[in-house]
C-alpha cells in the first residue's frame, strides 16, 4: 500500500492564504517600522545636537509596552481584523500628516514626532496582541509554531534589511521621505490585513470593566502552570539579554576594534535569529515547548561563555548562536498562548505577557550600564552564563509536556491519554507482561479479553 509523501508543515504555512498575507503584512510593516526607528533618532540628534532628546525617541516606543495588559484587553473588545485594518490605516494617515508638516524639521517638529512615536508604540502593543489572537483562529493550531518561527524570521530579516534602507533614503532625501516610506508600508499593511479570510463575531461586552478585564487576564497567564513557567523564563532571559546588550562597546574595545564592529556583530545574531526561526516547529514538536524553550536559553549561556573569549572568531560565533537561542524561548512561550488561551482572551493574555517577556530588557540594559564601568566585562558574561543556565535546566528536565493544554485537572507533567489506549497504571505488571506476549490484554487483577 503507497500513500502519497506528506506535505512539509513549512510549505503547507506558506500555501495558507491567511498565513501568506499575514506574513506579508509583517514584512511591509516591519520594513517600515524598523527604518523609522532608527532614523527617529539621528533625526533629532541631527537636528538639536541633544543626545537625551535622541535616547527619548527610543523610549517613546517601548514605553507603552509597559501598559500592555490594558491595551491588549482593547483586542478582546473589538473584532480583530477590522482593528488592524484601522490601527495600520490610522498610523499611515498620521505620519503622512508629520511629513507635511515637515516632520521634525523645526523645534515644535521634534516634539509632534515624539508624539507621533508614543501613539507610534501604542498602536504597536494593541496591534501585536490582535495579531496573536487572530492568528490563533486564523491557522491550524498544528503549524502555530512554524507560523511564529517564520514570524520571527522575517522581523529579523526586517531588522538587517530595514535601517539600512532608512538610513540611505535619509542621506539621499532627509527625515521627510523616509516618513513617507513608513506610511506607505503601514497602508499597505492595512490592506494585507483587510484581504484575510476570517470569521469573527462581534465580542460580547461583559458585566464587567476595563479594570477587571485587564486583571482577567493576567490572572489567566499567572495561573496557568504551562504558560507561567514559560513567560516568567523568557522575561528573565530577555533581562539578561539587555544586561548583554550593554556590554557590547566593552567587548568591542577589548577585542581592539571601533565601535563600527558592533554591526557585524548584531549581522552575525541576525542571521542565526533567521535561522532558527525557519525550523522553530519542526523542533517544538519533537521536543515540546519546554525543552525547546529551555535548550535555546541554554544556548545562550554557551553563548556569554564564547563572547567572553579574547577571540574574533570565538565572539562572532558567540553572537550567531545567541542569535540562535534566544528566540527559542519567545516562539515557545507565544505558541503555548496562542494555542492554550481561550479565544475571548487571547489579545490581553498575550499582550500580558508579551510585558512580561519584553518590558524586562530595558531594566537589563540600564543595569548593564551600571555595572560594566566598576565590573570587567568578562566577569558579567560569565556570571549572565551561570544565571541563563540556571534558567535552562528546570525547563529541559521537565516532561516533553503535549502541544495543546492539558485536561481540566491534570498537572502539566501528565501527557493526555491517546485515544482508545488505556493508561499504563491500570495495568498490573503480569498482565502487562502477558500482553507483550501477545497471550491477551490485562486490568488491574491480570485478566480480561483479548
């Protein structure tokens, strides 16, 4: 008998029209987004000559993260597709707006386009989490952790590809035109999502306030034994990660290069976050979300260790396979919501913990800064590579753990029971030894039929 040979879930995500458009949209908007980022910055630096000034735009980015469980209950209110129609619709017409009034060009410029850029993160928080709720109803659950690998990657890609092309257009034609390239990419964005083929009833209000919806779910995600251990790790590994990220121009120095050399570096991280992304399914379903979680943090302490090494070659690899294992746990920790959260509280669950794993980075960043004058740089690797190990190990000595949430009642260390195969407790070992034999099938007393 010859079956046909089954389809790579890897194709099968990128046949889906859902998934297909979805991605486009986050390689439009991401391209846009990223470019800006950067060249918020130089702008204003390059404008007023204040260093601060500069550091804000950054800062009025992330800062709405910090509101992520009451903006994410915004998606469990509205339908999602038609939200992220609007929101990326309303960000293009705002910063065509910006680019008319000459953008930060003048002194009140640079403040309308800080503005612009905390309404900029906002939207960004409300979006993501429509986004992850969406994407749950929209995709067959089986290939969520190939989807969100992909995901990643094509941010990651956006991430080498954009600034540079933010970058040349502000060189060659100023703030203004990269302003213009931001809003026709959300626009575009906004059509993408516009284009997906989902169904969606309108939510129906509760008796209950803002308030209480936004503690829902956070009561949802620190209650649920599978989720917590996850986001709690990934929030802890990112902390790390900005105390990392902090010691860059210190190991830079050390190593006896400019400052520029940091590019190559984060080129070399890039490309192993693009890497790993494109495999991330096929891994957390042979290992579970867990273990998958905990070897990419475990990669990353190897990592601090090699960044530590007086060597090019020894912090270039360091760097790709930090670039390796630290997506690893945010895939794992974004599939197990999206795929254990009720669909009414997806968008604040997974806006919760999209704070949980994010919002530590920037308090990682400002310790690293504090410790990497009085501390050798060396010394802080290796302690980030005892702590991240430390992380890891609970995870990878944790069950294989199933794909979906358990049963009502059951711990997370149980696996659900298959379908028509009874559990192994409730076999006597006689019986079971019977049954190896293939002499007939034994209950708790040893008989029974075949």
């Amino acid at each position: 008998m010859t079956g046909r040979t089954p389809t790579p879930s890897l194709v099968r995500v990128l046949r889906d029209r859902n998934a297909g458009l979805y991605l486009g949209a986050v390689v439009v908007s991401g391209f846009g987004s990223f470019a800006m980022m950067l060249v918020a910055s130089v702008w204003v630096k390059e404008r007023t000559g204040s260093d601060g000034l500069a550091a804000l735009c950054v800062l009025a980015v992330w800062a709405p993260l910090l509101l992520g469980p009451p903006l994410g209950a915004l998606a469990d209110r509205v339908r999602r597709r038609p939200l992220l129609v609007a929101a990326n619709a309303g960000l293009g017409v705002l910063l065509l707006a910006l680019c008319g009034a000459g953008g930060a060009d003048s002194a009140a410029g640079v403040w309308g386009l800080l503005a612009v850029l905390v309404v900029y993160g906002a939207c960004g928080v409300v979006t993501d989490a429509a986004e992850a709720a969406l994407v749950a109803g929209a995709v067959d659950k089986e290939l969520l952790g190939d989807f969100n690998g992909l995901r990643m990657s094509a941010n990651e890609g956006m991430k080498l590809l954009a600034p540079l092309a933010g970058a040349a257009a502000f060189t060659a034609w100023g703030g203004p035109a990269v302003l213009l390239l931001d809003a026709v990419t959300f626009v575009l964005a906004g059509c993408l999502f516009a284009l997906l083929r989902v169904s969606e009833r309108r939510p129906t209000p509760g008796p209950r306030g803002w308030r209480e919806q936004t503690a829902q779910g956070a009561r949802r995600l620190w209650g649920d034994t599978r989720l917590r251990p996850l986001v709690v790790a990934g929030g802890l590994t990112m902390l790390s990660s900005g105390l990392g990220g902090a010691l860059v121009y210190a190991l830079v120095e050390a190593l006896g290069h400019s400052p520029a050399y940091t590019g190559a570096l984060y080129v070399a991280q890039g490309a192993g976050s693009v890497a790993v992304g494109v495999t991330s399914g096929a891994l957390l379903r042979r290992f579970g979300d867990r273990r998958f979680a905990g070897a990419g943090i475990a990669l990353t302490s190897l990592a601090a260790v090699l960044q530590a090494l007086p060597w090019d070659a020894a912090v270039l690899v360091g760097f790709t396979v930090n670039g390796v294992g630290l997506p690893c746990v945010l895939i794992a920790a974004l599939t197990a919501v999206q795929r254990q959260v009720p669909h009414a509280l997806a968008g604040r669950v997974a806006a919760t913990a999209n704070t949980v794993l994010f919002a530590p980075t920037a308090a990682g960043v400002a310790l690293g800064a504090a410790l990497v004058g009085p501390v050798d740089h060396r010394l802080l690797l290796c302690g980030l590579a005892g702590a991240r190990l430390l992380l890891a190990l609970p995870l990878l000595g944790s069950g294989r753990g199933p794909a979906t949430a358990p049963p009502p009642g059951a711990g997370w260390w149980r696996r659900p029971a298959r379908a028509g195969v009874r559990s192994a407790r409730r076999w006597s070992r006689r019986g079971w030894r019977r049954a190896r034999r293939g002499g007939g099938s034994g209950g708790g007393s040893g008989g029974g039929s075949a």
